[in-house]
RNA sequence: GGGGGUGUAGCUCAGUUGGUUAGAGCGAUCGCCUGUCACGCGAUAGGUCGAGGGUUCGAGUCCCUUCACUCCCGCCA
C-alpha cells in the first residue's frame, strides 16, 4: 500500500462507505462554516469532498490551511444525505470524515488563482505555469494530446510503420524557415542547426531500406508566432513510406485522421472520403490554399463582365484592363438585410487593407436589376450574365472586389469567411477536411522577383519525368499535397524526387548549379544516387490537431511549457545570458550588449 | 519590420466631460457561523493607475515618447 494513499481522488464511491482511508491531492476548495469545514481535495484524477468539525483537534490548523497546499488526509467514508449529494463530481455520493491530516507540500499565497475559470492574462500563466496547468480545462487540454500521441503512436504501429530518432544537432539548410543555430565547441566558427523538420533524415531512413518510418518529431523553426503557431518548436507526425504513389500516402493518412477524430471528438466529420482540390482550383474558389469548406460560400470570378459596354462600373473597368481581376462572393437570399450589414463588410475590408468591398443585391421589379451603392452601373443583361456565372438568384446579393490576383485572392478569402461568419452559416460542431493538391513546383518570389520552390525542392514534379518543360517552371506541377481542416493547414507533403538528375534540373531552374546541390545537400544527394527507392510522404502537425480536438483557438492552450509571443520562457527564463567563459568555449563574442 | 488591442490592489475588472481621499468582486489577515459544494455575514490591510515627459490651477482620464503582453500583416520551402 502507497504511503500516500489508499485511494485517488475520484475512486470512492457508496461501495466503499464505512472504509477507512487516506487521500493525497491539492486544497482545491475550502468552505469554512465556523465549526465544520468542507475541504475540497483534489489530485489528476478527480476531487472528493473531506469533512471535519471542531470536535476533532486538528480544526484549527485545516481552518488556516491554504488553498494549493498538498495534504495527505485520513479518514472515514461516509454516505452523504439525499439532500447534499453532488452530480457534478465522481465521487459526489460520498465525503471523507477526516481524522488526521499531514501537511505533504506547503503553498505561498497564490500569484494567481487555480480554482476559477476564469481566464487571465498569458503574462502570469506563464510564468506560473505549474499553478495553471492544475487548472481544469489545460489540464484536460494536456491529458488529451498524451492520449492522442499515444493512439496515433500505436496506430502507427498497426500499419507497420517503424518509429526512429531522427539527430536534434544537424546542419543548416538554404531552404525554407531560418534556422535555430548551435555553436559548436569542437569544430570553432561552425555550427548547427536545429532541424525545421527531419525531411532529409526522413528520406534517408528510405534510402537506407526501411521501408516505412514515422516519428513524433520535434521542430524548430525561428520565426515569429501566431495564435496557431508556436515560436520556435512544434511537433509533426513525421511519417514516410517506400514504394508509393500520392494515393497510397492519402489512403494512409486519411484513415488515421478519421479513426482518430472519430475518436477524441464528438463531432461529425463533414467527409469521410476527404474531397481532393487541385491548388488553381482552391484559389479561385476559395482564395487561399487553406479553405474553411464548413462555409458554403464560394467566390466566382467575375472580370469578363466588366469589358461589357453595358457596364458602366468605370473604376472596376479601369482595373480590368491593366490586367486586375473581379471576383465576388454570392449571399444567398440577403436582400432583407439593413444596409448596416452591407456597411459593416465594406467598413471591414478597408480595415484589411483593402480598397473595400462594393456590393449590389439583385431584385426584380419589371425586370432584373441591381440595388445598392454600385447596382446601377449594371445592365439587365450584364446582371444576367452574372447570375449565370454564378449560380445568384434574385434576391442574393454580390459583394465585389477588384485588384491585382493575388489582392484581390487575399480579400475575398477574409471576406468568405468574415460573411459566412456574420451570417452564422458555419456549423462549428462540424470537421470539414479535404486535400489539397497539385500545387506548382514553384512560383515568383514577390521580393525578388525571381523564381522558387513554391514549397518542398524535393518533391517529384508531375507526368512523364522525360518530358518536362524546363522552359516554362511556372506550369510544372509536383506530386505536392496538403491536409486542410476548417481552414487550418494540418499538414503537408509529397512524393520524393529520388531521381539525382532530376533534381540537379529542377535547382538548375532556381539557380543552383550542380556543385551547389552537392554542396548543399550532399547527404541527400549522394544517398540518392546509390539506390534509392521511389517514396513519399506527409508531416501533420500534432500540436494543430489537438488544438482541433480540444476545440482551442490558441496553440499555447494545447503546449505544456509554451513560450511567448518574443519566443521567451517566462518560467525558465529562456532565453538568457551566458558567462563568458561560456562564450570564450564556443569561440563566441556578443558585439552589441543591450 | 509594420498595424490593431490591452495595461488601474496578489487575481479579474469598473472608473462618466479632466475636478474631493481611485472603487468592486475574488484572494489575504482577523472575527462570527455545523451541511456547504462560486457557502454566508462583518471588519482590516493592500495602489509608482506599466514607465518617462508634456499640457493644465488640477491628469487614471488629454498629448508625445517608451516598455510589456496579445492579435494580425510580413515571415513560416
């Protein structure tokens, strides 16, 4: 028998009135009525109501006892009253008469208070996180991503997947996300990198005949956060497979996700075959790569109709024929609705950044015509002409924007989503998850303006590999996919280029020669010239989908010991100040001390 | 790097048009209370109004600068 206890804080029960036993846990609650107090103990496991009056010696001491203090209790259960049973906990039947106690683990006036729901600033949870995560919800929260890890480990495992360590000291790599760096003591003036994702490692473990791997692996990547990303580090399922094409990956995975989601919410998944949507597709309908498809509106794009003579729309016309595009979103029966609605979404856009949102809602009085601020540059037949576009009846109305593609994607993707949320039509108990595929090899740097993998360099680009058109980057496509969920990115993959001289073409178009692919990759490009099997893969971040399954907006209510904003641990005080001795190891001096 | 929001007691927040000694709830301390489960009642302590500067007879309130936290843009193959 423990020391500590008989019994957890949720296991007594009716079964065990007239036992004899000894609890330990946390003071959640007291209630003092003078001569009988309540105490409120509480451990992982659940919480049980402990009694005791001022007959038995050690009142005084509970009465002064504080809240958060650990203390090992002994005592009687008994049957409580019809009157004061309580549903809301486990063990709401019984209380625990105490006779001794025993103070386990004192505690200093709280900074801020764990029995309340309320929610407080970040600041103070962070730099007490031990006290917030006693706190119901987080520690839900928390319980929840060790369960899920733990299933998707061991469904893993069913499907014959093989879990490895992937090295945490690796080196930097050109691509993609600057790197956390490490000195290295050994070797002065050089350094590590933390590894953005074990993508090469990952690759390497096929090259090696392994056949299929897949880890939990932790990622570092210094760039700055958001309220679903994490600064510094994040988790992936990293999974790989040999011998595969895109459906293999896609059967895989899309199994895992529903059997795992079926069984840690209770929500309804939307798909169940995940519905697959080429890229082009995606950014015409929805605007982004990331679509929300619990909303059902969709954006049409519209610009053919604004060359019309019969449209008058002078500024939208202007636009269209330096090369702008029209796109608009339909609401379906809105002609009702006060014009402070219509208002509002313009007002919105223009705090996005955008030149606003014109809008027109249809009617029919003798004929077909629009209503609104723009509705009278439009003919009957141009009106006719957009309602065939896009499917609009009378009474919906049409919001517009004009601009640049890419503008213009960016507006009408917020927009999608700020309507179909001020018209309520998101079904939030609902998991909408699809594919997107087919993404370009790659695509203009906006800085630069020159040319670059749109995403993975290593990805294998679309159709006969003999007859690709090198002339013409921008229309190459690659066996590249990712895994939406009510508009969050969950994951993204591909199917490899294990083909050396492929990939000394396809850097060639980015600007690498061939001593710098060796240079940069070596590793990878010398193991693929040694037999490499034709495979691919897909990375799904976890810390996304338990922020799914917990139903959390922010990444950090899903994170243990998460960082801030300016990637510091308020707890650990990370990160901070070394010695110089230190420093003078790594062959290291800070210039600019602040 | 840029934009928005927030910052008042240990915690959560209120504080009107610039006007007396800056308030409430929770927590803390002390007292009362034997059936609560957000127990109740009474009292006490607790404040650099984020910091600095300015306007003013007078600033928590207005202006400027700055810091912290947060959300977004950039960034994240």
């Amino acid at each position: 028998m423990s020391k500590f206890r008989t019994h957890k804080c949720n296991e007594l029960n009716k079964q065990k009135i007239g036992d004899k036993v000894s609890l330990s846990g946390w003071i959640n609650k007291k209630r003092d009525h003078g001569n009988l107090l309540f105490i409120d103990l509480r451990d992982n496991y659940g919480i049980t109501q402990c009694i005791i009056d001022k007959e038995n010696s050690n009142f005084k001491k509970l009465e002064k006892i504080q809240l958060e203090t650990v203390i090992k209790i002994d005592g009687k259960v008994v049957e409580r009253t019809n009157e004061s049973i309580n549903n809301d906990i486990e063990t709401g039947e019984i209380e625990v008469v105490i006779k001794n106690f025993q103070v386990l683990g004192e505690c200093k006036e709280l900074p801020l208070p764990v029995f309340t729901d309320r929610e407080y600033a970040e600041e103070i949870r962070l730099k007490y996180r031990f006290l917030d995560l006693r706190r119901k919800k987080i520690h839900e929260n928390i319980i929840l991503r060790s369960k899920v890890i733990s299933f998707i480990r061991n469904e893993m495992n069913k499907l014959g997947f093989l879990e490895f360590q992937t090295p945490i000291l690796t080196s930097s790599s050109p691509e993609g996300a600057r790197d956390f760096l490490v000195p290295s003591r050994l070797n002065p003036g050089k350094f590590y990198a933390l590894p953005q994702a074990p993508q090469q490692f990952k690759q390497l473990v096929m090259v090696s005949g392994f056949d299929k791997y897949f880890q939990i692996a932790p990622c570092f990547r210094d760039e700055d956060a958001r309220a679903d990303r994490s600064p510094g580090e994040f988790y992936q399922l990293d999974l790989e497979m040999s011998f595969v094409e895109q459906e293999d990956v896609f059967n895989v995975v899309e199994k895992l996700f529903v059997n795992t989601f079926k069984k840690f919410s209770k929500k309804e998944l939307l798909f169940n075959k995940f519905p697959k949507i080429a890229f082009k597709d995606s950014m015409l309908k929805y605007g982004t790569d990331k679509p929300d498809l619990r909303n059902p509106l969709v954006i049409y794009d519209i610009t053919e109709t604004f060359l019309r003579d019969d449209v008058s729309f002078e500024i939208f016309k202007k636009l269209v024929k330096s090369g702008s595009k029209v796109r608009c979103i339909v609401t379906k029966n809105t002609k009702d609705k006060p014009r402070s609605f219509f208002d509002n979404i313009d007002k919105w856009a223009k705090e996005q950044g955008a030149s606003g949102l014109a809008y027109f809602t249809i009617e029919k009085e003798k004929e077909i015509l629009a209503k609104g601020p723009v509705g009278k540059f439009f003919s009957k037949d141009s009106l006719n002409e957009i309602m065939t576009k896009t499917e609009a009846k009378v009474g919906d109305s049409i919001f517009l924007a004009c601009g640049k593609v890419e503008e213009v994607e960016k507006i009408t993707a917020l927009a999608r989503d700020k309507i179909g949320k001020d018209l309520g039509l998101i079904d939030e108990n609902v998991f909408a998850f699809c594919w997107i595929v087919d993404y370009p090899m790659y695509e203009i740097d906006n800085q630069t303006k020159k040319i670059k993998f749109s995403h993975n360099p290593f990805s294998m680009p679309q159709g006969d590999i003999n007859k690709i058109n090198f002339e013409k980057p921008l229309e190459i496509l690659a066996y590249q996919y990712d895994i939406v969920c009510n508009g969050i990115e969950l994951s993204s993959g591909a199917i490899r280029n294990h083909i050396p001289d492929l990939m000394y073409k396809l850097f060639d178009v980015v600007g690498y020669s061939r001593s710098d692919v060796d240079q940069k990759f070596s590793g990878m490009i010398n193991a693929l010239s040694y037999g490499a099997p034709p495979h691919g893969g897909i990375a799904p971040g976890i810390d996304r989908i338990i922020m799914l399954l917990a139903n959390e907006k922010n990444i950090r209510e899903v994170t243990m010991f998460p960082m801030n904003q300016n990637a510091q641990d308020l707890m650990m005080n990370a990160p901070s100040s070394v010695s110089e001795n230190q420093l003078k190891e790594l062959n290291l001096s800070i210039k600019n001390k602040k």
